[in-house]
C-alpha cells in the first residue's frame, strides 16, 4: 500500500494490521527522521482520513509544537512531584528547556473507536523524568492537540479515564 506523502508502506513484521513507512523527515521535531506505524487502516471505510491526518502533521513545524511545550513541562512536574525532586539527577528550571530531556522514537497514525472516530497522530518517545511509561504527544486529525501523556495507548484523556467529552482536557490533573 502507498500513501503519499509516506510512499510505499511495509506491513510490520509482528502486527499485520500495522503498515510501516521507511524513516521520514519530522519538521515538528527539527527534521528528526521517524517511521511512521499506520494502525488498521486496510480495514477502514475512509482511509483517505489517515492520509489527509499525516498531510496535517507533515505540515506543521517546530515552532507548532510549542503549542505542546508547557503541557510536556507539566507532565514533567506532575510526576517529579509525585516521586520526590531527590529522585533526580537533574532539574528543568523551564518549559523553554523541557524538550532537551525528550527524545521521540515513533509515530502512530490510528482512528479512536470513541466519539468523533478522528484519526489521530501519536508521537511517540523517552524522556528523562518517565523512564517506564515514557511520553505522548497526540494530535487529533493530525494538527490539533489532543493529549499529552505517558504512553498508555490512549488517544484522549477522556478514553484513558472513562470521562465524558466535555471533562476531555489535553493533560490530566486528576
């Protein structure tokens, strides 16, 4: 299968409903090279969704991903607070500073089975603080921010935690 602007897909060699792309330049993360992991899309009755969803991302920039900035810093002080700032052999004095503690390793395109059913974007990747769970960035139809996380395999706040849409937020304060 080929969906442009990905070009031909490979199908994943332990999940044959995942199709993999080869390493595409990111101009979201200053031109990081990434695949991208298509999830379920020979089985969907719109697949012009998810091309139109990765035109979307492609499009934007790093200066777009700042919009995600202080929600990556709050995901940050939310767990330092929980586990103690002494478990820690550095600090991020600043949400300017928090994506040198981030690195991002893959991208998953997929339609939320809830609500709206939007395709969805999830970048995927390590960070410093949440070395187990790690850190998600969603963006719904490609360019909208919908979450940011731990990876948990959740597309919005609202399906990880069984909220209505309306209690739907982009970072979860509990």
């Amino acid at each position: 299968m080929t969906i442009e602007p990905l070009g031909q897909l490979q199908r994943d060699p332990n999940i044959e409903e995942w199709l993999v792309s080869r390493d595409v330049s990111i101009p979201y993360l200053d031109g990081q090279s990434l695949q991208f992991i298509i999830e379920c899309i020979e089985d969907d009755e719109t697949p012009e969704d998810f091309e139109q969803a990765i035109r979307n991302f492609l499009s934007l920039t790093a200066d777009d991903r700042h919009e995600a900035t202080p929600y990556v810093f709050q995901n940050y002080r939310q767990f330092v607070e929980a586990v103690g700032e002494d478990e820690f052999d550095f600090t991020i004095p600043s949400a300017s500073k928090v994506w040198e503690h981030v690195q991002m390793t893959a991208i998953h395109v997929s339609r939320r089975t809830y609500a709206e059913k939007d395709v969805y974007v999830q970048i995927t990747g390590n960070c410093d603080w949440e070395q187990e769970h790690g850190l998600q960035v969603v963006l719904r139809r490609g360019n909208i921010l919908a979450r940011v996380s731990d990876q948990d395999g959740h597309l919005t706040t609202a399906d990880a935690y069984a909220l209505s849409e309306e209690q739907n937020t982009i970072i979860y304060e509990g």
